[in-house]
C-alpha cells in the first residue's frame, strides 16, 4: 500500500451483517463510497449456493478444510450491498479482498458454532 493510505478494516454490525470499511474510497455509479456491507445469508441462499468451506478426510479420519473458490465468488455477489462486487473485485488490495474473504465464511463459522450436537435416542 501506498504511503498514507489506511488499510481497510472490518466492522460486525448489531444486525449480524458486516461492513467493510475501504483503504481509499472506490466509485459507485459517479459516487465515490467508503464502504461495502455484506449482509447475513438468509436460508435460501445456504439451500441455492451451499457452505463455501469443504471437509475432505482420510483413511484415518484426519479432516481438511477447502474453501471453494467459485462458491465464495457467487456468496460475495449475493451479499454484498451498497456497492457492485464487479467494481469492488477489480480493486487491486488483497488485504480488501481478505477481509471480504473472512467476512463471509465467518458467516457459516459462526453458524456451525451455534449448532448443537444432535441428542442421543
């Protein structure tokens, strides 16, 4: 990053969304906005998209995570919100495009955490 310029920063609002917070601010239609929110997957989109994180195990039963690429891509399209994941995506900060990154997949994080073990008969 250049010098004087902020490294973009998250920030998990009441309502269970996340803004992102840019370095510098990026055009939306003529506007110059400083920011981006991701809201909450809704069940729908889980049922349409699926979880972006694979587990894939071994004869021993040891597990390892895959984040699916193209999954995360159509997530960040369907919840972003007040700007255009296009303009957004051709940003040249991979720090941006970490934090949207773990922005999204800490929404199923999140929601497997919450699950409870099923109950034993």
């Amino acid at each position: 990053m250049s010098e004087g310029r902020s490294a973009p920063r998250r920030e998990d609002m009441p309502d269970g969304s996340v803004r992102i917070w840019f370095a510098a601010p990026i055009l939306f239609q003529a506007e110059p906005k400083g920011s981006l929110v991701l809201r909450p997957p809704c069940v729908m989109d889980v049922v349409e998209i699926g979880d972006p994180v694979t587990w894939f195990f071994d004869s021993a039963g040891r597990g390892v995570q895959s984040l699916d690429r193209e999954r995360l891509k159509l997530w960040f399209q369907r919840l972003i919100d007040g700007h255009d994941a296009d303009m957004v995506g051709r940003e040249r900060d991979p720090a941006l495009g970490l934090l949207i990154e773990e922005a999204i997949c800490g929404f199923f994080q999140n929601a497997r955490m919450s699950l409870k073990p099923a109950s034993a008969p």
